[in-house]
C-alpha cells in the first residue's frame, strides 16, 4: 500500500519577473532542522544547482 500524505504547494511572486510561480511541496521539511542557504532557487532542480556551487 503507498503511503499517502497531503502535498502542499505554495505561490510565490518572483521579484524579477513579476510573474507568480507554485512552489510545490514548499512545507514538506517544515519540522527538519535542514537549513537552505540564500541563493538556492527552490523553482529549479536543487541537486544540480548544489552541485554547480560545490564545483567552484
């Protein structure tokens, strides 16, 4: 049987564009005590930008 849970999604204005973009998932980690550093775009794949900065 799938494990079934709400999933959550959040609209979010992008102060570039101007254009409101849904963030899905945005409070799944909510309770973590993972932190996401500032500059992480969380509408673009997250693991290719980390891998981006660790190549620096």
């Amino acid at each position: 049987m799938a494990k079934s849970s709400a999933q959550s999604a959040v609209m979010v204005r992008d102060a570039k564009t101007g254009k409101t973009v849904i963030v899905r998932g945005a409070g799944a980690l909510k309770d973590s005590d993972l932190k996401i550093r500032k500059g992480v775009d969380l509408t673009k794949p997250i693991s290719s930008q980390t891998l981006k900065d660790r190549r620096k």
